[in-house]
C-alpha cells in the first residue's frame, strides 16, 4: 500500500490532539502500519528546534528559519522513510501552520515562507513538493479557543497571545485552504467532541484510507 501523508491544523484550543490519537487506533485497527508525529518536532534534533521556538522571544523570520529547519530534518529522518515503508504518516501540525502562525499571526513575509517551502520540500527528481494528501482543519472561533485554553496549563509563547493574533492565524489557514482546496478538509470544531469525531472520519473514509 502506497504511503499517506495527512496533517491536523487549526488554532491553539481547537482540539485536535485526542482525535490525532484516535485516529491512530483507527487506522491500526484495520491493519495500517501509522507513524504518528508533530511539528515543530518528531526527531530529536526537531524537538530541540521546537523548545526553542516555544519558548525563547525571537523575531519572526529566526521562528520561520528554525521552524522549516526542524521541517527539514523531520521530512528527511522520519517522514519520507515512513511514507515509502507505506505508513500512514500523521501530523499534528505542518507547513500550513507556518502560514498561519508566522504568516498570518506574526505579519511575516509570505513569499518567503513560499521560497523556503520550496527548498525545505522539493523531492528529488520530482517538479513537485512533499504536501500532505490530506489536510484536517479544525476551525473554531477565536474567542471559544481561548475559553478552552484559559486556565487549561501553563501557556507557552503562542497559547499566551491575544485573541487577535489567533483571528490572523485563523485567516491565514482560511487562505491556505482556497489556494488547495482539494486538500482540506474543513471541520466545525464548535461542535461536540462525537460530531468532530465523525466528521474526521467521513474525511479519512472518503479517500479510502479507512473501512
Ligand atoms: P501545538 O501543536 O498546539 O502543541 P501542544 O498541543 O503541545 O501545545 O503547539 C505548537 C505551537 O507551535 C502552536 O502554538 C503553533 C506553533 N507553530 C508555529 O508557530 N509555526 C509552525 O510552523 C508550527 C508547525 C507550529
């Protein structure tokens, strides 16, 4: 079976993490071999890439630079090995997020986030880049994220934003889903924990990836 690359996006707060989790059984249940993983992070480089990018003040370009950094080694060490064994690979979290967060949140420059996406995510003799086959996007209001966040742990650099710089990440994921419609699928994250279980599902099953 040819390997799949699916990604979980949205804001801090959205809730995806249990249904990553969830996922995972799934899909093991009915006999896939998964690599479950995050970004930034999921080697060990990766995640001392991510403690940094989580927790030291930085400026938005030094973010975008160690965040594709991590991406990189991500990709080559875990990533591509995993989708040629034919794993479904997924992660919380990908490029779309650097969209969003730098992007969208922190006024970084897109083009160069394109440039760098293009380097980071080139295959070798291949016109096109490593994207995920399919993008889970759970979008939710800004405002009831941060009910959920509020009082849930201690925030990192991200989670302790205004509710304002999550409206920009949210409408930066808005925009990354119209340029690759395809690619996402939108799911209400207002609703109950069952109805957003469901509606992933119905995501997964659509492209056959799961009885
Ligand atoms: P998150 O995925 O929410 O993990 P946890 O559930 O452990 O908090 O945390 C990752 C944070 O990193 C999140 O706030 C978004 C941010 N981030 C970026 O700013 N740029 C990126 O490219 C990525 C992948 C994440």
């Amino acid at each position: 079976m040819p390997g799949v690359f699916i990604s979980f996006e949205g804001i801090d707060g959205a809730g995806k993490s249990t249904h990553i989790e969830a996922l995972a059984q799934a899909l093991r249940g009915q006999g896939r071999s998964v690599t479950l993983t995050r970004e930034p992070g999921g080697t060990p480089l990766a995640e001392k890439l991510r403690t940094l990018v989580l927790n030291e003040p930085m400026d938005a370009m030094t973010e975008a630079l160690l965040v594709f950094a991590a991406r990189r080694d991500h990709l080559q060490q875990l990533i591509e090995p995993a989708l040629a064994r034919g794993d479904v690979v997924l992660c919380d979290r990908f490029t779309d997020a650097t969209y969003a967060y730098q992007g969208g949140g922190r006024g970084f420059d897109e083009q160069v986030l394109h440039v760098l996406e293009g380097w980071v995510q080139a295959l070798p003799d291949s016109p096109t880049l490593r994207q995920p086959d399919l993008t889970v996007w759970f979008d939710l209001d800004p405002a009831i994220a941060a009910q959920r966040l509020a009082g849930a742990r201690v925030p990192d650099k991200f989670e302790a934003q205004p509710v304002d710089f999550f409206r920009r990440v949210a409408a930066g994921y808005a925009q990354r889903r119209t340029q690759d419609p395809q690619r996402f699928a939108r799911i209400d994250a207002a609703q109950s924990r069952e109805a957003v279980w469901q509606d992933v599902l119905v995501a997964v099953r659509q492209r056959g990836w799961l009885a």
